[in-house]
C-alpha cells in the first residue's frame, strides 16, 4: 500500500500545484513561497477530502491546521501572509476530486500526509515533472518501523499495567521523541496503548462493565496528551498533531489540544539555560535565539517537578548529521530541498554556525559521553535522550550501527551497557531497505535505565525488517563482549560457535599489546600536504589505499609521486620519519563491507610514501624482515578478516581496530607455534610475486591458533569461501 500512497501524494501535489509550476523555479532556485504553498494547500484539501469538508472552512477555522511554514523556508525568511493567499488562491481554483482519499483508514491517511509533507519539502522539483529528478528528502520513518522499534520498547513496561485498576496509572506514563518529526513514533505508540487497554479490558468483561463511549473518548485523549515531541519543523509538528487529533476523535476545526502543549518546536539538543534551567550558554552563539533552542524546564514543567523528573519512555530515529563541514554534503543538501545557485558565502556562514554549535557541545558541560572526536547528532541525542529519562525510564531507537563499533562512541556504548539494562540490539545490513533509497547499516537498541546489562539478545545481518536467520541470533553478556573486544566494548556479530572461536583466539595478545609492533595511518595527507604532490611518476612513487591489494602494490594504477627528499626534511620530528627508511606493510583505509577481503596487506619497500589513505604497520626489533613477513601471511589470512568483520561497522579499516586484533606472538611462542610461524614466513616469500592460491596460507593460520575442522567451517561459511577451498582446508585440518 506505501507504493500507492505514494503515488496518490504525487498526484494531489502536482494537481493542486499544475497551474503555476512555471513560477516554481526563478532565476535557478526554488521559489519557496510557491512550493510552500503547493504543500500546505495539498494538505488541507487531502484533509477536506478525507473528511468530507470544504477545504477554505478548514482554512478559516480555529485550528487552521498546516498554516505553518516548514523549517527550510522558515530559515530563508519566507512571509506567511504571502504563503497563505496564495494557499487560498489554489484552493479556490477547480481539483480534481479524489475520492479515494475518503476511502482511507484513518492510519493510510496519515501516512498520506506524511508523503505530502515530505514531498512538498525536500522534492519540490517533482511538481514540474522532471523525469531525471531522483527522488530525496528527509528519512522518511515508515510506520511499520515505528511500530516495530515502540513494540519492542513497550513491552517490559506495559506489562506492568495489567487490570483493569492499573489503566489510571497506565495513562499517566510519558513517552517523548525529542525529534518527532510529522510524529509517525507517537502515532504508534498511541495505536499500541490502545490495543492495550483494550485488551486489559477484554480480559475482564465478565467482572467489569463495558465502558461507555465518553469513557472511551477520555481514555483516548489521555493517551494522545502523554505523548510528547519536539522538533525543528514547526509545519512537521503540525502533521503530528493532526494525526493525533484524528485518531483520538478530537474535533479538527477547534483549537488544536497539541500543537504548542505536547508537540514542541524546538531544537532538543541546545538548551541555552542548561538542562538544569540555571546555566546561561548564551555566549556561544552569536544568536542564541536562531539555534531555536529548547528549554525543558520551562517547556514541559510537569515532567521536571522536583521528585517527578523526566520521561517514562522515549523512542526515536534521530537526524545522522555529521557536525563537520564538508563542501560536497552542503551543497547536496542545498540541491535536495531545490537551490540551483548556491553562494559560497551561504557555506561560510555555514561553517560559521557549525563551529559554534561544535563548542557548545563540547565545551558547555552538558555532554560528557557523545562530545568527543568528531561529532554525529544521533550521539548526542542518545546521551540527550539518557538524561531526559526518568532514573529506570525505557528507551529504544534506530541509528547507524557505529554506534555499536565506532573510536567515536566507545564512550557512550560503554555507559550504555554499564548503566542500562539493553534488552535487544537488532542489527541490519546495508541493503536491509529499512529506510527508502538509504544504504546504510543500522542498529535498533532497547534498554532501561538503573542496572547494567546483563544479557542482551542480539540479532545481527538483518535483511528485512525484523527477518533474521536462525543462524544470526544469540544471548550476548556484557562480560563476554569484554572478554573478545576489551574496555572498548564493541559488539561482535557473531553466532555461539563463533563467540567460541573468538574467546579461543583472544587468549592470545592483540596486535596493539606487542611493544614491537606500531600502527600508523600513511604519513602524507592527501589535503594538508597536497603541495607535495607531482602530477608524474619521475619522482618517488605515491602509494594510495586504492592501490594496495593483497600482497602486492599494483603499480600500474599509481598516478602521482612526490620529491622523496623534500618531504622527508618536512616530516622531520614525526614519530612516522623512521619508517620512511624501513620496509612496511600497509593496506587500504577504506574497504567497502561488502568484500569478502577487508584487510588487503602488501609490503611497502623502504624510501616509498604513502598517503593517508593507508594504514600501515613497522615492527622495531632484532628481525623485523622475518616479523613484517609473518604478519603479512596473518592480516591477509581468512581468520583475521573474519575477525576484523565482526566488530566492524563501517567502510573504513581502522588503526584501533588492528591494534585489536588477536595475535600468536612469535617473542613466546610454543616451538610449535615457532614451527608454523615459520612455515607461514617462508610461505608468504615463495608466494607473494603473484595472485596464488592461499588456501596453505590459511592452514597454516588455522593450526597456529589451534582451530579445529568445524570452527575452521564456522570462518570459512561466514567468509563466502567456494565449496572446493573449504573442503581443501578442512581435510587437512582432519588428517
């Protein structure tokens, strides 16, 4: 049915707005007074439609529901006195008349508007029909997502609410999402509370009178008034309160009983006056008041009262902003909501702001786990959301799977499982499709406030929404995840047979533990030192990540070089300046998830420069021919790329994370485990000139770390090795 509500959006945009299209675009940009008010006048007539009301009454009544400007034009200055006669002037004009809209659940129209919403905003080019436009916009959270992320957040606390005795403590529990949106999380939540109450009642219609119609309305309204949200779009706000008004029976054409009360505009992650109500942050903006900011305290007043503090539960999908100013992503994002010509200055003033808000979240004091490196806004509003929720509070969200994985948030990923209980973490592949036009992985994480956790139900390689193989499931405890990934805490994606394996091999030291082992990413910047950089290969070479494969440089794909000598001099004091004489081995820093071979390790000769697009590693001690070589047969082995693959959660290869892979140390080996060191050194000399075969090379790494046949198969399974390969190495790990 989404496909069709689709389309039926589409449709009632371009009608509404087929008369002056032409005036949609001036002088390349977006004219935002007319694309607002195709989307606001698309609004009120699909609402005129649906409830069989004349679309210019809705316009004058009390509530005058979709009359606020969305966020983008509000920020460009738009009048709304000229929106709204312009609205009146669509409205008045002859539409064709869609009755299908009034043969809507009530549930399929609020999904109508959303698409109307999000349309109208970020594709406003789609009103004059340009057939090459892909479609963009915000994520758009599909109802069955909401649902699915409130049922698995609910549960444990709407069990506690029963009888039939327990409804009026039931209906004074408090869920906010602090970025709400067009409000599809609060709309199922309230769907979800009903079906509760309904079913409390049911299971006592024998001892208990059936409530009557008024009862029923009240219950309705005190469900919709305990559900709260904030956001930066006013007119996203205004979804949300028309769809709670529809679904709790409230009379459209009155004030709304929402809007302003519940629902919120705000920017939930700066409050100037703290969190507490008794700071003043003011001074680091240059203009507090356009950060929009929201003030908790004063804003919701009864959920702060001394002894009563915050929410029962929250639920959310926050916005995956990167807070560091990249060029390409603004002016992508200028391109999407219908800028043509974008001034340069528009993206200094840009980057002024960013700075701003940048040191405010790391420097105010009102965030102490989500403030470090580079900033994601789906951080920070986890941290917000932690301490907005009552001491044992609920809450459950979908965000990238970094947060399971990343340097970035170890911090907040370690508080999480010391100070909350995680239920459930489900964690999706980038195709899963959960979000349209989105090919991202991510995770959906439930927890309570008040003890730590202890063991999680995880699901991982999720394809569908809430579809995972049998295979892809496992009760997880925190003591075992320390046991395979340290004080990091980073979640490994792993059957039990394979938490064995990884308990097995982490009994030895990680790479990082060795004192003669060092870990550098590539010492030329491809930015800061783009001044050594020579279009021609007369020089010494310059070798990328791309050029890097496994066990070999492709030197026919190297396109630059650089003056050995003069960047030598300039890299004089950097703890890197060694290396530059020594041999290496170094692999790509970006390494897309979908290969089978995330680490790709070659040997880098010495005098060579590498960019930082690699990762490299030098050894310092009495053999480091012998040393280098071995570890180059490991880092490309079968088992150190299923090993890295666990834990990873996006494209990029890490030092951390090869400092965090399980080593045999060659200084205290067992004179077996020195006897396949070896072969594993001589092998990677007879065999590293050309592609080969290294099916002996991961024999050898199998026996080394003491891998039986069926846990050699768990590897071999989970890295797509061919059938003739697995029979191979499991046949000599037999004999």
């Amino acid at each position: 049915m989404s496909n069709e509500i689709e389309d039926l959006a589409k449709s009632v945009l371009l009608d509404i707005g087929h008369s002056i299209q032409d005036t949609l675009v001036e002088n390349r940009r977006v004219n935002r007074t007319v694309s607002e008010a195709v989307r606001i006048a698309s609004l009120i007539y699909s609402l005129s439609m649906f409830q069989n009301r004349d679309a210019l009454e809705l316009v004058k009544s009390k509530r005058m529901p979709f009359l606020s400007l969305s966020y983008p034009a509000q920020q460009n200055g738009i009048s709304i006195d000229q929106v709204v006669s312009l609205v009146r002037d669509l409205l008045d004009q002859d539409i064709r008349v869609y009755n299908t809209i009034s043969e809507l659940t009530t549930l399929q129209y609020i999904e109508l508007l959303h698409r109307i919403h999000s349309l109208g905003v970020f594709n406003p080019i789609m009103l004059r029909k340009t057939k090459t436009q892909r479609k963009t916009g915000s994520v758009y959270t599909p109802y069955s997502l909401a649902k699915h992320i409130v049922k698995l957040t609910i549960n444990p606390l709407v069990k506690k609410y029963s009888s039939p005795s327990s409804i009026p403590d039931f209906l004074s529990i408090r869920i906010l999402d602090p970025a709400c949106g067009p409000g599809m999380f609060l709309v199922a939540l309230y769907l979800e509370f009903c079906t509760h109450i309904k079913h409390v009642l049911s299971e006592s219609l024998a001892t208990h009178e059936k409530l009557d119609s008024s009862q029923l309305v009240e219950i309705k309204g005190g469900i919709a008034r305990n559900l709260f949200g904030v956001d930066l779009d006013k007119a996203s706000l205004e979804i949300a309160d028309v769809a709670l008004s529809l679904l709790s029976d409230v009379d459209l054409m009155e004030e709304s009983a929402f809007l302003d009360k519940t629902l919120k505009q705000g920017n939930s992650l700066i409050s100037i006056s703290g969190l507490d109500g008794g700071q003043d942050y003011s001074s680091f903006f240059s203009d507090p008041l356009a950060r929009l900011p929201f003030e908790w305290r004063s804003e919701y007043t009864t959920c702060f009262q001394r002894g009563d503090f915050g929410f029962d539960c929250i639920v959310m999908n926050p916005p995956y902003n990167r807070l560091k100013p990249n060029l390409a992503e603004f002016l992508r994002e200028k391109l999407v909501i219908g800028e043509r010509e974008i001034q340069m200055s528009s993206f200094d003033a840009f980057k002024s702001q960013l700075a701003e808000d940048v040191g405010y979240f790391r420097n105010s004091g009102e965030y102490q786990l989500a403030n470090k490196y580079t900033l994601d806004t789906y951080r920070l509003f986890v941290e917000r959301a932690i301490q907005l929720l009552r001491p044992s509070g609920y809450m459950g969200f979908i965000v990238p799977s970094t947060l399971l994985g990343d340097l970035s948030a170890k911090m907040l990923r370690k508080y999480i499982f010391s100070h909350t209980d995680v239920d459930t973490i489900e964690i999706y592949v980038e195709q899963a499709g959960l979000f349209e036009q989105v090919t991202q992985s991510v995770c959906i994480l439930t927890t309570q406030l008040g003890s730590p956790s202890q063991n999680i139900t995880l699901k991982f390689d999720g394809t569908e929404l809430g579809k995972f193989s049998s295979q892809k499931f496992i009760k997880l405890s925190t003591e075992e995840i320390r046991q395979v990934s340290g004080s990091s805490m980073v979640v490994p994606q792993v059957t039990r047979d394979g938490l064995g394996i990884l308990k097995k091999i982490h009994r030895h030291p990680s790479l990082g533990q060795l004192r003669w082992v060092e870990i550098f990413r590539g010492e030329l910047d491809l930015t800061n030192n783009s001044s050594f950089i020579q279009d021609h290969q007369n020089d010494t070479p310059l070798i990328r990540g791309a050029n890097i494969d496994r066990f070999r440089i492709d030197l026919d794909s190297i396109e630059h070089s650089v003056n050995f000598e003069f960047f030598s001099e300039w890299l004089k004091g950097s703890r890197r300046h060694p290396h530059l004489q020594q041999q290496r081995i170094a692999c790509q820093q970006i390494s897309n998830r979908a290969q089978r071979w995330r680490l790709k390790f070659a040997k880098i000769s010495p005098n060579s420069i590498l960019a930082n697009s690699c990762n490299y590693i030098a050894v310092s001690n009495y053999n480091p021919s012998d040393y280098l070589d071995y570890l180059l047969g490991l880092l490309n082995s079968s088992l150190l790329n299923w090993r890295f693959a666990l834990s990873n959660t996006n494209n990029h290869v890490s030092n951390r994370e090869l400092a965090a892979l399980p080593v045999v140390n060659p200084v205290t080996a067992t004179a077996n485990g020195t006897k396949l060191i070896q072969q594993i050194i001589d092998w990677v000399r007879e065999h590293t000139s050309n592609r080969i075969d290294t099916v002996p090379l991961d024999i050898l790494v199998f026996r080394l770390f003491g891998l039986d046949p069926n846990e050699a198969k768990v590897i071999l399974t989970r890295q797509n090795a061919g059938k003739s390969e697995m029979s191979e190495i499991i046949s000599s790990l037999i004999l």
